[in-house]
C-alpha cells in the first residue's frame, strides 16, 4: 500500500506548487489527475499555465468527466492528484449525491494507494469560512468538508498550507 500524503489549504495558500515540489522531488514519472474543468477562458488560461509548470515526461489524466477511480491506475510510482475542491464542484453540479462522491473519492484514494508507491492529493479546506448563503454552496461545503475527512483519515501525512508554509497537521 502506498503513502498518502493530503495537502489542504486556503484558495491560493500553495497548496498546488507544495505538491509538485514533493512529486518532482522524487526524480520519477508521476502520474497527474487533473479535475479542472475548462469551463471558461479565465479556466482555460489556468490550466495552461499549470500544464506548463509539469515537467514534460509526466503523463496527465483529465478526470473531467464521470468518477475519479476510472483516471487512478498507472504504471508510475508517484501520483499526483490536484484538486478534490474541483471533483466534488463538477460531481455536484452533474447532479450526484454527496454520499456517492465520498464514496468515489474513498474509492479511488484506496486505488491510488494500490497502483502507486506514493500519492499526494491536494484539496480546499473548507471549515475555516462562514456558512454559506445558498443550498448549492452550503451542500458543497458539507460535502467536500466529509470528503476531506475521508482523505484525512486514509492520510499517512496531512499537510496544512499557509502563506505558502507547510504546517504538518499528522
């Protein structure tokens, strides 16, 4: 089984850049699974500019569309997982209920672990905002706060980014 090391933080704490550095540092082919959906040209710019920061020998699956176990198995060691805060967004808005998305993500986490000797997967944290105004975004938070806890709790590492400073939390 491999490691698991989840990486949580705030919209634009570093969480992304953190990943990459411990996948990078491990000098073999990774395996990302990307959730970002290019559903604009804000989107598009953004997932161009994180293209360009992999490096080049690094196979990328686009987990766009249906459930994440389907985009997990690999010949790599490393893989990279960036973000959970996207997947939960898009199973959401498909119309799929919050017990099957924590279902699936516990799914193709205990995969992940399976087919690679190490994994990082990268999530917002969601618990430290105000409750939200609307049922879509209150539902998002509550499901994506219990699929945290679900990845958390496989963790054999937890980091929380600040600033860009890595806190280890487990």
């Amino acid at each position: 089984m491999g490691k698991l090391i989840f990486i949580t933080g705030g919209i634009r704490s570093g969480k992304s850049t953190r990943a990459l550095e411990l996948a990078m540092a491990q000098g073999t082919p990774v395996l990302f699974i990307a959730t970002a959906h290019a559903s604009d040209e804000e989107m598009v710019q953004r997932i161009a500019k994180h293209r360009a920061e992999r490096p080049a020998g690094w196979r990328t699956a686009e987990a766009t569309d249906g459930a994440l176990e389907q985009y997990v198995a690999g010949e790599e060691e490393v893989a990279l997982l960036d973000c959970l805060t996207l997947y939960v967004g898009r199973r959401l808005t498909e119309g799929t209920g919050g017990e099957q998305i924590a279902a699936e993500v516990s799914a193709g986490i205990d995969l992940l672990r399976r087919e690679h000797q190490l994994c990082i997967a990268v999530s917002n944290e969601v618990g430290l905002g105000i409750i939200p105004d609307n049922r879509l975004a209150r539902e998002f938070s509550e499901v994506l706060g219990r699929v945290n806890q679900v990845v958390a709790s496989a963790a054999d590492e937890v980091l929380m980014m600040v600033s860009g400073i890595p806190m280890k939390v487990k």
